[in-house]
C-alpha cells in the first residue's frame, strides 16, 4: 500500500526565466520536468540554479489525499537568483565627482603658489 501512495507522488520542477535587462513583464513560469524521486527533482534544481540562468526554480510536490479527496499542491523549495545590479551610473558620478575635485585642488594650488 505504501508502494501506490508513493507512486501517486509527483515533484514538479518550474523555472522563471532570468529577466533581460528594462524588461517588464512576458515572464512566466515553465515545467522544467517531473520526476518520482524528491532527491533527483531537488538535485536538478539546484543544478539548474547554479547555471544562473533563471530567477526563480521551484520544486513542487503534488500528491492525492485520499482522506480529503482532492489534489495536494506543495512548494518544496525555492532557488532565487537576484538579477545583476547595473552599477555604470554610479560608478561614473564618482568619478565625476573625483575628477571635479582633484580639478578644483589643481586649480587651488596652482593659483596659491602664483600668488
């Protein structure tokens, strides 16, 4: 009996895919695969985060409860991955404010000795 209830479980892999940069919305989630055994449903999804390549993978588990007759639906786990942050315009106002202020010592120092 064991054996029929642990058959009817399932684990379902979706993945979310990595969003490009100014893009907003059209995202949606994907069945990845569905496997039988929770340890190879969680070892692919972790693989699959490791390539970086997503921003979301869930590994659900859907089973029948005989007792309350309906369809059980459960995340397991979730893998996320933060997009990469562009830092180009910060980077440039530092060294703006860098060059600013190594120009304005220039100019200082200059005009010191000349005096």
């Amino acid at each position: 009996m064991a054996q029929a209830q642990a058959a009817q479980i399932e684990y379902t892999i979706y993945t979310f895919d990595m969003p490009k940069p100014n893009q907003k919305g059209e995202n949606s989630w994907k069945k990845h695969a569905t496997l039988d055994d929770m340890t190879k449903a969680m070892t692919e999804a972790e693989s699959l985060h490791e390539t970086k390549k997503f921003h979301k993978i869930e590994v659900k588990k859907k089973f029948f409860d005989q007792k309350a007759n309906r369809a059980v639906d459960m995340t397991l786990k979730t893998f996320e991955t933060a997009p990469k942050k562009d830092y180009t315009i910060a980077i440039a106002g530092v060294l703006a404010i860098l060059g600013g202020g190594a120009a304005f010592a220039a100019c200082f120092f200059l005009t010191q000795a000349g005096g």
